[in-house]
C-alpha cells in the first residue's frame, strides 16, 4: 500500500457499499425456506445497502415466477427499507436477458447481471457473447440500467476485458468475483489487474484451489478458509477510480461446499474448446438437511462480519502509513 492508495482507503472504506448475495441462502431459498422479501430483511438488519438477487431464486416464489403485483410489492418493499436491487440472470441469449430485464424494470432495480454459458471453441463462443452484447446494447442503452459482465469459470480476464472493450456500451462492465478465475486457470490478482479498468460490481468469497490435472478447479469455503488472497483484493478493489471509486457495489456471497471443475488448461492450445455447462448450483445435502440449512444462516452472518473485520483491518493499516 502506498500513500495515495491509504488516502483513498480512509476516505471510502466506511462507506462500501456492501450487498447481501442471495447466494449466501442458496440451499434455503431452494426448499424454499428464505424467499425474496426476506433477504430485504436480512439485508436492512444488517444495515447493507442492498441485494443481489437471482431471477430463480426461491424456486415457486422466485421474482421470475411472480406476477407483477408482487413484482411490485418487492420493489416498494426495498424502497422503503431504502435498499437497491441487482438482478441476475445466468444466460446471455437475448430472451433470458428479456426477462431479467423486465423484471428489473418492474422492482426498480438499478443493474442486471448476466454471464454466457456458450459450449464450443473459444472464438466461436466469443463471437456469440459479442452478438449479444450488441442486442442488449441497441435494446436497453435507454433503459435507465446499468449491465455487468461476470467472470465466470469460462473466459479468462483479458478475453473479458477485450469484449468490453470493444462493445461501444458505456452502460457496461465487469462485475469480478473473488474466485471464479480459478477454474480459467488464473490467479486472483492476476485476473484482477487484467479486468481492472473494467470492474465496478464484486461478488466476495472464498474457495480451496483444487489442481486438476493442467488446470485448476475450486471449492468454496467460509471466507477466510480458503486460499484466496482476501485483503489484497479488497484493498485493490477499494482503490479502483481516482475522483470517486470505480466500484460501486460488493456482493457478499458466500458459497460453502460450491464446487466448479477446471475449464481451461496449460496445454489448451490459442482456440479452446468451452464446454457448455449448468448454472451454478449447489447440491442439496441428502441427509441432515435441517442442520446444513442453519449452518448456511450462520455461515453468512459470519460472512458479513469477517468482511467488516477485514475491512477495519485494512483502514488501520491505511491510518498507520498516513501517521
């Protein structure tokens, strides 16, 4: 850390704007146990500033499966408990994209994430994702919503980077996560510097780094388990912008027992084979479901105050190269 980064730590590390990741309730919102209206909850209890939230999330109760009453009732509720929404999607292809924006619309969220699932060479994928990029471009440039791209397992950080870049689309950008690089045979901070110009939207957690084979796979743990360099991405990400930080949202999505396999590979070749893959899940436990389910509630209020501790840790740090 050097004294111009200390300086922009103190002056906005109070003030991050921590959401709560629907994620975090994962297993619960899938017996459906936490629904939507109660993460709005949650997050006000904990005094965040707002949620990230999927389309599916909560199966039969899910925004994607409400009515527009409801869709209304969500967004009202949010307003006042004073929380923005993020919704996600987990596709690229222009009907999903439809709907989550709809449903964005219609709860008055601020920004939708997506990420492309696309199986076939890396140039054909890629190609695909461009396509799309430009549909939501000339379709919802005017929608008042902001976009963000995911790394998601797949794409390493300059293949994501470039087709930002090259999308002519100021309402879009990257949103990176914490280790979804992994499995793109990519180291955090690595990945980080290459999508850094592009970043303003986190999801934080943790994972184990799993070798496999001439790639990497990773499982999520609780958020200081794992072998992710914690406080040098938050520090990093804090510190992005100059007149005002670059990122505006961090998502607090902690992942216990998520695994994803390796996607890319030392011999790969410049062409790569990408295969198609499910959205991500994690599989519910066959026995002492009960017990897993109070562990997943523990296990993100644990999250909550672990990032809390971390960030004071790295304000004082700040505060002692400035004396």
């Amino acid at each position: 850390m050097i004294r111009s980064e200390a300086e922009k730590i103190i002056q906005r590390i109070d003030h991050l704007p921590l959401y709560l990741h629907a994620y975090a309730y994962h297993l619960n919102m899938r017996v459906e146990n936490i629904l939507p209206l109660d993460l709005l909850d949650i997050a006000a209890e904990q005094k965040l500033f707002g949620v990230k939230i999927h389309v599916l999330d909560g199966e039969t109760r899910s925004l994607g499966q409400s009515d527009d009453r409801s869709l209304a009732l969500f967004g009202q509720k949010a307003a006042q408990l004073g929380l923005d929404i993020h919704i996600e999607t987990s596709s690229s292809e222009p009907k999903l994209i439809d709907q989550a924006v709809d449903i964005a619309l219609k709860v008055k969220a601020s920004s939708v994430r997506f990420y492309p699932r696309y199986e076939g060479n890396l140039q054909q994928v890629i190609a695909k994702i461009d396509s799309d990029i430009q549909y939501i471009k000339n379709t919802y440039s005017d929608s008042g919503l902001t976009f963000t791209l995911e790394q998601h397992e797949d794409l390493k950080g300059a293949e994501l980077a470039d087709i930002v870049s090259r999308s002519g689309m100021d309402t879009l950008s990257i949103l990176f996560d914490f280790a979804n690089m992994i499995n793109a045979n990519e180291q955090p901070l690595v990945a980080l510097s290459d999508m850094a110009p592009w970043v303003t939207q986190v999801h934080i957690k943790d994972a184990l780094i799993i070798p496999e084979g001439k790639g990497t796979g990773h499982k999520a743990c609780a958020s200081g388990a794992g072998d992710m360099p914690f406080k040098q991405l938050l520090t990093r990400l804090i510190c992005l912008g100059d007149e005002r930080p670059q990122v505006v949202a961090y998502g607090l999505e902690e992942e216990v027992d998520y695994y994803a396999p390796a996607f890319r590979f030392d011999d790969e070749g410049d062409n790569p084979w990408i295969p198609w893959r499910q959205m991500s899940e994690t599989p519910l436990p066959k026995e002492q479901l009960a017990e897993r389910l109070v562990q997943e509630r523990n296990d993100a209020l644990k999250q909550i105050s672990f990032v809390r501790s971390m960030l004071d840790e790295i304000k004082q740090d700040a505060l002692l190269l400035i004396k």
